[in-house]
C-alpha cells in the first residue's frame, strides 16, 4: 500500500481550511494546514509535501511571496504549487504562473466549483487510496 500523499492547506479562513478537508480527506489525502505564509514555509521545510494549495491572501507573507520563497528553496523547488483565489483576473493568473505556480484555482462559494479541485490534485499527484 502506498503512504499517503501530503498536501500542505495554505488559508487563514476556517471555513475555506474545513471545506478542503471535507472535500480532500475522504479522497485519501493526508492535510497539514497553515494559517500564515511563514508558517506554511516552516511546514514546508520541515516535512516537504507532496503538493501545496496556496491561498493567495494569507497574513505574515501573502502567497505570492511564499511561492517565490518555494521556488528558490533547492528543497521546495520542485513542490507542485496550486494558488488558490477569488481572483476572476487574468492578469494574476498570468503573474502567478510566471512567478512559478502550477496551476491556478479560482475560489468559489459554489461546491461544485470547489468539487472540481480533486481532480485537479490527482492530474499532479496522481491516485490515491481513496481513489
């Protein structure tokens, strides 16, 4: 049996931490959550993960910070990095892609929305035991 695939929550909204969970817990992933960039860097230099989900409005170092801090550590360089926003603009989609991210999902209130970002873990970390 594989170990669990980590995936480190970058939010300081509890409600957006406890959807996630809801939503990626059933499907295998085992969570580590952060409420601030400097604690998501701490984490991340701690225990690398196997992914990252990165709010982009987070306090003490906002994602786009934190994700270049990522990708010029040797250790975390080769993270996959998904932002996470609210955000409908193109333009900060382009910027945080050049800054380095993976991939961009935009926030939403809708379930069916947010239910679409399983899938999108799976396309960068493949199956899991839930699966």
């Amino acid at each position: 049996m594989n170990p669990l695939i980590q995936v480190l929550i970058v939010d300081d909204e509890p409600l957006g931490r406890e959807t996630l969970a809801a939503l990626l817990s059933p499907l295998g992933y085992q969570l580590h959550f952060a409420a601030t960039g400097a604690e998501a860097l701490n984490l991340a230099k701690a225990l690398p993960p196997d992914l990252i989900l990165l709010d982009l409005n987070v306090p003490r170092q906002p994602g786009d910070q934190v994700l270049k801090r990522i990708r010029s550590s040797f250790r975390m360089g080769r993270i996959p990095v998904i932002v996470m926003s609210s955000s409908e603009s193109p333009a900060d989609r382009e910027r945080l892609m050049k800054l380095g991210a993976t991939d961009f999902f935009r926030k939403s209130a809708s379930l069916g929305d947010f239910m679409k970002l399983g899938p999108l873990l799976r396309t960068f970390c493949g199956g899991t035991q839930g699966s």
